[in-house]
C-alpha cells in the first residue's frame, strides 16, 4: 500500500527541503520504499546525504504547500537523533529512514530504506473526504507541466463539492490555494502558446 505523506530532507548545506511523497511501507514499518522523480529535490537530497525522515499526516494544507513548494513560513521542525534530519512537529507519526538501494535507471527512481527511528506524536484525525480531495487536488498541482491543459481544472471543479460539503476552514483554504495556483499556471501556459 502507498502512504502519502511528508518527507523531510537536508542538502549538503544543511538547507532543509519539505515535500509530499509517497512510501510503500510493510506491515511492520521496518522498509519503506520510495519512488522520487529524479527531477527533485528530495531525490537529490536522499541520493548526496542517504537518510531523511517521512512523516504521516492530517494537515493536508502543509501538504498542499509543500507540494508546490509555497510553505511559507516553514513548520516547526525539530532535531533527529537517530540520523541527520528534521522532525515536522505537528505530524501524527514520523519514521527516519536510511538509504540501503538506489535505482535510478528510470525517470523515477526506486529507493529502498530502512527505518532507523520511529515516533508517535498526536492521533490522526481520522477518514475525511475533503482532505483526500485536496491531497488529490495537491498532485494534480505538481502535474501541470504533464497534463493537458483544461483537465486539471476540470478535476478540481469535480473535487470541490467533497471540500464544500465535508471540509473545515484549513481544507477550503488549501483548496482555494491549489485553485488559484492552478488558474495561475494555466493562464502562464497558455500565454507562453
Ligand atoms: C500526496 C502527494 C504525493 C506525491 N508523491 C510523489 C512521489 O511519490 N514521487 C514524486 O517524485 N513526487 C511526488 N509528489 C510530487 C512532489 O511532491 C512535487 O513534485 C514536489 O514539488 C517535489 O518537490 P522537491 O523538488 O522539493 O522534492 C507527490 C505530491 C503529493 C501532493
């Protein structure tokens, strides 16, 4: 099963990188295997410094930000002790993870870790469908240069009503937010055609 989540990294500097990503984790959380484009950052980070600390959430407006790279201010984040990296604090569980095997053949690469340290820090909130629709709404965001354009909005438009009828005030914001990303991006697009 995929997990989605936040993985925390740290360059060569020290600089902190914070995205969502996905983890095929095993029933005992032991490994958990990730699938990072090349093209990013957090498959730049894992690859130079082999370690970084995944992190399941419920804050699905940290995620929509992260994932379009607009967390700003950053989260609080504190030390790891197991391995150099940043705990986001606010997150329900965190896992730090070693790099063991990279495979990078491909566009998107394959990385195996082993989890090294692992810790409980609130409850999830539970199964909401405005938060899985702005998690769904966040990839979409992180899709624009791929799909065509007219079908991400048309998604959202899909989407929004889950928002509308189920959300609170963090999940219309986030929701809001990727919309208006979105026009942005696409407005972007079609001046550059
Ligand atoms: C829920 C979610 C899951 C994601 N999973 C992945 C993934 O498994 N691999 C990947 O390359 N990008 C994934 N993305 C997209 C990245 O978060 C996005 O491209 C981000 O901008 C990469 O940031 P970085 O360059 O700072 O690492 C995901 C996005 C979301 C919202």
């Amino acid at each position: 099963m995929i997990i989605e989540g936040i993985m925390t990294t740290l360059d060569e500097k020290g600089v902190v990188n914070v995205s969502p990503l996905g983890a095929i984790m095993d029933n005992a959380t032991q490994r958990c295997v990730l699938r990072p484009y090349k093209t990013t950052k957090t498959y730049g980070n894992l690859k130079k410094k082999g370690q970084g600390v995944f992190h399941i959430t419920d804050d699905v407006e940290m995620m929509a930000r992260a994932a379009v790279g607009r967390l700003d201010p950053p989260p609080l984040m504190e030390n790891a002790n197991a391995i150099e990296g940043r705990i986001l604090t606010g997150a329900c569980r965190w896992y730090a993870v070693r790099v063991c095997e990279i495979d990078d053949a491909r566009p998107r690469a394959r990385i195996v870790t082993e989890v090294v340290d692992q810790g409980r820090q609130r409850d999830f909130i539970g199964l909401n469908r405005a938060k899985h629709a702005v998690v769904e709404a966040a990839i979409l965001a992180t899709r624009i240069d791929i799909l065509p354009a007219g079908q991400i909005s048309e998604d959202l438009t899909r989407l929004e009503p889950l928002v509308e009828k189920t959300g609170g005030e963090a999940e219309r914001r986030a929701f809001d937010f990727l919309a208006e990303y979105v026009k942005a991006a696409e407005k972007t697009e079609r001046l550059i055609e």
